[in-house]
C-alpha cells in the first residue's frame, strides 16, 4: 500500500486554518498537534479548535496529542469524531487502558514515542495499539532536525508488526523531507507526518513529491 501523507498544520497559518486545510485535501490525513505548555513547552490548540476542524477537515484528523494526563483527555478527542488519536507513552499511567478507551469511542488508538524512548514494551502489546508513532524529534516544536538515529527502533517495530500479522501503522513525525522520507520508509514507516515541507511551498505540489519520493523505496525493494 502507498504510503500515507499526513501533512502537520503546525506548519500552516493559525489564521486561516479552514483555507489551510483544503489546500492538502490530496493528502490521506491532517496531523493535529495538540500541545498543552506541560508535556511540552510550546501551546498550541484543544478541544473546541480541534472539534471546529473535524467540522470542516477535507480529510481525517490524525490527532496527536502532546499533554500531560493523557489517560483523561485521549478519549475525549475521540468522542469529537477524529479518525486517529495518538498519545504520549510518557504521558500515560495505563497506556492499554487508553487506548481501548480511544477505540471504545470510535477512533484509531496510536501510541508515540520520544526518540529517548524504548518501543519495546508497547510492542509486547501490539493488538492494543492501531498505530505507533516514533518521534524522530524531539517533541514540541516544528522545524528541527530529522534524528536518524531513531531508525533502528522504527526498523525493531516494523519487524514486531510483521512477525504478528496485525494491521499496525508506524509512522514517523520530525524532520521529514523528500530526502528523509525516504530514509524512514526503508525503515519501515507507512505513515509519514510533514510540516514545513508540505506547507513552505504549494501543498499539493509538495504531497506528490513526497508520495514520488517514498515510491522510489518500494519500487527499489
């Protein structure tokens, strides 16, 4: 299957987010990074902005929440009707219990990991999780440095998701570019999350280089 696009509107302009958002309606999902000031330093959006996207998305909402607490408020963005809610490993004091809260109210459930993070105890309980999200940055802010040393964990994950033959997604949020998605999908990402290089020129332009891009790695295996 192609990999999915799921351009971040971190990178769009907070004024004009409906605009935004129909500019990648050729992308598969909209990522929305959800920051409380705590977990991380940065302050974006909550619940009403995120519940007025789902409204007017073109495309699902991959939510990503990056707050602290996230056993309390992951199932309530599920409950706005978002197609995927993924939370913090860090933030979570039962991470299972969460994310059959998140599907019990009809949304994806997906784990992320900071790039310090081991996977290996979230892939002990795959059937748990519908995605997980390997953080190739650190969390918080748009812009930074794609960390390739975070491959090898991705590459652990992508093999635990083959060896059990469930429907996982991986996908990977930091530093993504035409260059680098490339790096990522030869580790093993099916889902790749973009900011600055899908909104720092034309949308739709910048999503079918990057599809272009990824698709030299299937073709190439």
């Amino acid at each position: 299957m192609p990999v999915r696009i799921s351009p971040s509107i971190l990178s769009a302009d907070f004024a004009n987010l409906e605009r935004d958002l129909g500019r990648i309606a050729t992308a598969d999902l909209v990522h929305v990074d959800v920051m409380d000031g705590h977990f991380v330093p940065n302050l974006t959006i909550g619940l009403p902005v995120v519940e007025r996207l789902q409204q007017v998305s073109p495309v699902p909402l991959d939510v990503h929440l990056m707050i602290d607490d996230a056993d309390r408020w992951a199932p309530r963005y599920a409950e706005l009707g978002a197609f995927s809610v993924t939370f913090s490993a860090e933030a979570a004091a039962d991470p299972v219990a969460t994310a059959r809260a998140i599907r019990s109210s009809g949304a994806r459930a997906s784990i992320a990991v900071k790039p310090g993070t081991p996977v290996e105890p979230y892939l002990e309980t795959l059937d748990e999780f519908d995605m997980i999200l390997v953080m190739t940055v650190e969390p918080g802010f748009g812009g930074q440095s794609f960390q390739a040393d975070t491959m090898p964990k991705l590459a652990r994950a992508r093999e635990a998701v083959r060896a059990s033959g469930l429907d996982v997604w991986l996908e990977v949020d930091g530093g993504i570019d035409t260059e680098t998605i490339v790096t990522a999908v030869a580790a093993g990402a099916d889902t790749v999350v973009a900011g600055s290089a899908v909104y720092g020129g034309d949308p739709a332009e910048r999503i079918a280089a990057l599809r272009a891009a990824a698709a030299t790695v299937a073709l190439s295996s």
